[in-house]
C-alpha cells in the first residue's frame, strides 16, 4: 500500500509554470535522498509530462508527492487536465506516435523513465497521468 507523506499542488497555466513545477520536484527528490540518475530521470519524464499537458490542454494542475511502500520512499506526480482527453490511448503509448508535430517519444518514453505509470483519458473530459519513481529504483 503506498503511503503519501507530503503533497503539495502546482497549477500550471503558462510556460513560465515549468521552471518552478521542475525545481519543485526536484526538492521532493533530494528531500528523500535520491541519487542524481534517478532524479535525472524523474525530472525528464515529468518535464515531458507537464508540455504535453500546456500543449494539448493548455494546462492543469500536478499533485506533488512524497510517498512510501514498505521501506521504499518515492515521489509520485499526478497531472490532471480538462483537455480533449486522448482518443486511442494504445496507440498514444506506441512510440513513434503523435498527433503533433513532435517525435512522438513523450508517453512511452515518460513511461520507461519511472517506476510505475498510470493513464487515463475520458474525450471531452481529460487526462489524468500518474507516475512514481522510487528513490532506489
């Protein structure tokens, strides 16, 4: 069962959102002591996270939180929007595609960069991703 520990949330609107959503999730990774790869990985994969969300919703808010499962401590991400939501979200999870005019390489590449990854889309209503990367995964 996994335990949140802390939380806070973050309304991102606009590009200038980005800096300090990435320099907040960096403060939850050092606060649980993870290593510098892992932070790396988080802080990317919420990076292409929280675009996508700007790009096709023109915005959200992210749950930030420190969790624990066992003896793992972690931070998992939530990104909420009331964007178009995603019509085939299989094929949003194959790499290569996209419906802009990107490489296509943000979900599944997100979803490789972390521990566990969740996704769901309702059309008309939006998308909810969450993901969690352990400190020591």
């Amino acid at each position: 069962m996994i335990i949140p520990l802390s939380k806070d949330v973050m309304y991102i609107v606009r590009d200038q959102d980005v800096v300090p959503f990435r320099n907040r999730v960096k403060e939850k990774a050092i606060k649980i002591k993870m290593g510098l790869v892992n932070q790396t990985k988080l802080i990317t994969a919420a990076s292409e996270l929280v675009r996508n969300m700007l790009k096709y919703a023109n915005g959200g808010e992210v749950l930030i939180e420190i969790v624990s499962k066992g003896r793992d401590t972690g931070v998992r991400l939530v990104f909420k929007d009331k964007g178009p939501g995603i019509a085939d979200v299989s094929m949003a999870m194959k790499d290569g595609f996209s419906t802009g005019k990107s490489l296509g390489l943000g979900l599944p590449g997100a979803k490789r960069l972390v521990n566990e990854f969740d996704l769901k889309s309702d059309l008309g209503k939006g998308t909810t991703v969450s993901i969690i990367k352990w400190a020591n995964g």
